[in-house]
C-alpha cells in the first residue's frame, strides 16, 4: 500500500451500536440521555461526526424507534455542541434462518425486515446530515442471522434518502458491496461527493489485513471521500493505517470495548486517543464546520 495520509482528517464516533454489548461494558450508553451524553463527550473530544443507534431503555437491545432518535437529537441539539449527526439506517434487514436441515419459517423472535419506507421513518422525519446505507447482504455470527440487503432495497432506499436531502454513509463490509456502491452511483442515487465507510475486520466481510484493505481503496473512485475502521483489538491501530492510506478515522464502543489491556474504554477515551494518533502524524482534525463543507452537508439545527 502506498503513503498517501490525510493531512485533514475528520473523526466518526460510533457511540453505541446495535449488537449484544450493553452486558459487558457499563460504558456501553443504553438509554437516549446516555446515548446522547457519549454523543458530546465524543464531539468535546474531537468527533466530528457521531454515529447514533439506538436502544431499548428497559433491555439494552437494539431498537429502531422514531422517538428514540428524537429524544437523542433533542439532547444533543440542547447541549449546544456541534458535531455532525449520523443515524443507522440498518436496521429492520435481520433475518434469522431455523436450523440448516429446516431454514423455514424464520425465526419469528430474532427477525426484524421491514420495507425501505418504514427503515428510514426516523431519517425522513428528522433529518440528521448522514445515514448509513449499508451496501450489500451479509452473514453475521456462526448461526442463522443474515443481514438482508438487495438491491432492490438499496435503490430504493437511496432514492428516498437522496429525496430528502440527507446524505448517505456508504457501508462496505466486502468487496461486492463496493460494486453494489458503484451501480447506485452510475444511476444517480448517491449525492456528490459520495461518502464511503471501509468496514474492516468483521467475521465473514473483509479482513482488515493490508492488501484487502488496498485492494477495496484501488477500486474506489478518486473522488470519493472514504474512512476506513476495524473491530476488538486493531480498532486503535487501524486508525493510523487509514490515515497513512488517505482516509478517515473510526473509532467508538459500537466496535471496541476496550482502550488498554484490562481498561475499558469509552468513547471520549476513544477519540481523544485518535486525535493524539492523528496529530502524532502530522494530521490536523477537521471541525463539525470542516466536514459540513468537504460534505456538502446541510445543517438544519
């Protein structure tokens, strides 16, 4: 892979996520008031950009819940930072297979799919600057959990997320979802300049090795803006591997829980330790302002 960092570069903070991890860190935020307290720590830190899942207060499990975004964004917008707001549009594509010798029906407890209009409700109704389009089908796990994304889906969901004016977060969990990506592209669903998330290091996606890594980052086009991340243990590191290849960072307690060995982390902990790897190598951390124009985001709080 050839040097080419970022000598601006803007940090995304995934600050909660959807997977079974509320149980083994108390730092995970699980209620809409915690959610949105990391979201700020995260931005006081140096994110630019937070990424927002949401949660079921009572549980910790995932949820999709329009009020729930509304009380996140309404705590954070009364906070009076200024950070970048980026919501989960993956949610509601979960399908839960029975056991290999009787797929069908589907598991009625752990399914969750929905249609484009309703997994983009809390989009539509209010408008943060980016939502994440994940970019391809995938398995999860060792058992029966797919994520489902076809493209039909996709297009549609493009288009309606082109329609109000928001922009998407391109997902590439592998290297068929990069194409995915480029088909959106070639028919006019995804806003300029495209914004693309290299999703590293997740169990039957892409490894996070280099020369995936390269080979996903050669195939993109020159004009697109992307930020590459990896899970558990080289989520740190990894943040200096995609600066050094041009890219943007991702940290947050969606993908790692812990900052040292036997210290977990949290997602101010996180960013700070990001920045100091970014200014260590002679990068400068661009602003919320700085992102909204490289991004042709609009702002509407």
């Amino acid at each position: 892979m050839g040097l080419n960092p970022s000598r601006d570069v803007f940090i995304t903070c995934a600050v909660t996520g959807a997977g079974d991890t509320a149980g083994k860190s108390v730092n995970v935020p699980v209620t809409p008031r915690q959610i949105a307290d990391a979201s700020i720590e995260a931005a006081n830190a140096g994110a630019a950009i937070v990424h927002i899942h949401v949660r079921n207060p009572e549980t910790g499990k995932a949820a999709r819940g329009v009020y729930l975004y509304e009380e996140v964004l309404n705590f954070i917008k009364r906070s009076g930072v200024d950070v970048v707001i980026n919501f989960t549009a993956g949610m509601a594509g979960a399908l839960v297979f029975g056991p290999a010798d009787q797929p069908m029906p589907l598991d009625a407890v752990g399914t969750d799919m929905a249609g484009a209009t309703d997994r983009l409700l809390h989009v539509k109704k209010l408008l943060p600057e980016i939502c994440t389009l994940d970019c391809g089908t995938m398995n999860f796990g060792d058992g029966t959990y797919v994520l489902a994304n076809t493209p039909v889906m996709l297009k549609e969901m493009a288009a309606q997320v082109l329609a109000c004016g928001v922009k998407p977060e391109i997902e590439i969990f592998d290297t068929g979802h990069l194409e995915l990506a480029k088909w959106l592209h070639g028919q006019g669903m995804l806003s300029h300049p495209v914004l693309v998330q290299l999703c590293m290091g997740i169990r039957w996606g892409a490894p996070d090795d280099l020369t995936t890594l390269n080979a996903l980052i050669e195939r993109l086009p020159e004009d697109w803006t992307f930020s590459a991340f990896s899970i558990g243990r080289n989520q740190l590191p990894y943040t200096s591997v995609a600066l050094a290849a041009g890219g943007h960072i991702r940290v947050g307690l969606e993908d790692n829980l812990w900052l040292d060995k036997g210290v977990l982390a949290t997602n101010g902990a996180l960013v700070a330790r990001a920045v100091v790897i970014a200014e260590a190598m002679g990068s400068r951390i661009m602003s919320a302002k700085d992102v909204r124009e490289k991004l042709k985001l609009q702002k509407r709080w």
